[in-house]
C-alpha cells in the first residue's frame, strides 16, 4: 500500500510482480467494482512468461485531474518513466483521460482497453453524478449491480460475476461513490492527443454494460487501433475468459519486445511460442465460427 499524496487517506493498493529489473511494466485498472485482485489470471500467466505486471486499486479521487495527478506521483513513486496501461471499464477510460493529460511529457507507452468508452454522457447519468456522495452504500452497489449480466450463464461467467459481486461488497461507500462519480462525470478524451499512442480495442460480442453506439465511436476515436474481439466474456472477460484476453495481451506487447519499452524480461521471449500461440488462437476462432 502506498500514499503519495499530502492527504494521508488516499491509499493505493498494488501488486506488484514479475521481474523489477523491467522499467515499463504492464498496469491493470480496474472497474467501477473492481479490486486489484480481479487480474489475478493475468498476474499469474504473465509474470509465468517473464512479464512485470502491477495491478493497482485507486484511492477516493473525486474528479478525473485530481485522479491523473495521484497516478503520476504513484508512477514516480515507483520510479516508472513509461508503463503499458490495460483499463477496464472505467479503467479503459481513467487510462484514456492519464495518456491525455501527460501527452506533453508522456508516460502511457501503449493503451490496451477492455469494454473502455470514451465519454461518460453514454450513461446518461451525468446529472447524477454530484450526488452519489450522498448516496448509502447499499444503494450505490445496486446501481452497479443493474448493469451485471443476468440469465442463463456458463460456468466461467457465473463464476466470474461471483467474484465480482464479492469484490463490489469489499468497497466501502466514499470508494463506489468516488468511483461512480469518476464514471458519470461529465467528461470524454480528446483522442489528438493521445493519436500516436499505440492502442488494442477489446472487446466482447455478448452482453455487456457498453451499447453498440459506445463500442463504435470508440473505433471512430482510434481508427488505427488492433483490435480483440472475443465472441463471450460480458462485462468481465479477464475472469472468464482469460486464455483469450491473456493472448491478447501478448500479442499486443510483442511490438515492444527488444525495446527499452519491453514489459518482459529479454531472456524470456521466444518468437515461435508465441507464433504458435497465435496460429492456435486462429485456429479455435475459425472452428467456433463453423
């Protein structure tokens, strides 16, 4: 746990792990409801291939400037210049909004955003959003529940949103509160500064808390953008279907190996695993599709 601000109540909690001899490792930001632990599979698969990763939990910060400055003094804090950002959710868009107000001295390397948006009037809550402080604990988590998948399931994804709901319950009411209004506030990114970044647009083809206009003004913003489709996963595809999401994510690292940018360990990387890999990857999409 870290403070790096003069308000001694703003704690961020991170995991750390994987090789510290890496100098831009890969961050994870969570969701509205999210912990650092909800990365576990990622933590766990990619510091197995010799990747640095850090999975972080943002302290109470009630408007988005005041959150890129924590992250700043937490990245200087860790003496990182650069670092790889995957955002989910609400993290996808904090990570948008970070890469924006650093683009003069910049510190987002590349951007990895998972079922991100680009503008928070798309939930049409914006006039809510000055009020969630006030706002008990209990009516908070039911706002976000609302947007959990319900219905039938697989096992993966009912488990997945077990998790969840179990992490949501570990929030206390200023941090769903905190992180309900960084969610609604009115804001969306200024892609030009952020158009040289390079970015992957994951996101999933079943049901989710994003509509279709949100997904598709998120490729408008960033048309070069790769993208990672994955025909399920809902809201939360790092937990049930972090095979895929875990390729992903390699795949997009890949550009930077042999760079001083590399979020893996030099004597780690084989080319023809992560060939293979992909050809398997390919490979299982195909036959789902037939």
């Amino acid at each position: 746990q870290i403070i790096v601000d003069d308000d001694d109540s703003k704690v961020w909690s991170l995991y750390d792990a994987g090789p510290r001899s890496i100098r831009c490792p890969l961050i994870f930001l969570p969701p509205v409801s999210g912990t650092a632990d909800v990365f576990f599979q990622q933590i766990l698969a990619l510091t197995g291939w010799g990747y640095r990763v850090i999975a972080l939990q943002y302290p109470v910060y009630w408007d988005h400037l005041e959150f890129c400055d924590g992250f700043r003094k937490l990245l200087d804090h860790l003496q990182l210049d650069k670092v790889h950002l995957f955002g989910a959710s609400l993290g996808g868009f904090l990570a948008q909004k970070f890469a924006e107000y650093t683009h003069k001295s910049p510190r987002v390397q590349s951007l990895i955003l998972c079922n991100a948006f680009s503008d928070t009037s798309i939930f049409n809550q914006t006039w809510t959003a000055n009020s969630f402080w006030l706002m008990p604990a209990f009516m908070l988590k039911k706002i976000v529940l609302g947007n959990f998948a319900s219905g039938p399931l697989d096992p993966e994804m009912a488990d997945g949103i077990d998790f969840m709901v179990d992490r949501l319950e570990s929030l206390g009411q200023s941090e769903l509160a905190s992180r309900l209004t960084l969610n609604c506030q009115n804001s969306y990114v200024e892609p030009h500064k952020i158009r040289d970044i390079p970015v992957t647009i994951m996101d999933v083809f079943d049901q989710s808390a994003l509509s279709t206009e949100a997904k598709e003004e998120m490729y408008k913003l960033y048309p070069n953008a790769r993208r990672a489709h994955l025909k399920t996963g809902g809201n939360f595809p790092y937990l049930c279907r972090s095979a895929e999401v875990n390729l992903y994510i390699q795949i997009h690292l890949l550009q930077f190996h042999g760079t001083r940018y590399a979020a893996i360990d030099p004597s780690m990387v084989s080319a023809e695993e992560l060939e293979v890999q992909k050809i398997s990857l390919h490979t299982s999409n195909d036959q789902e599709e037939q």
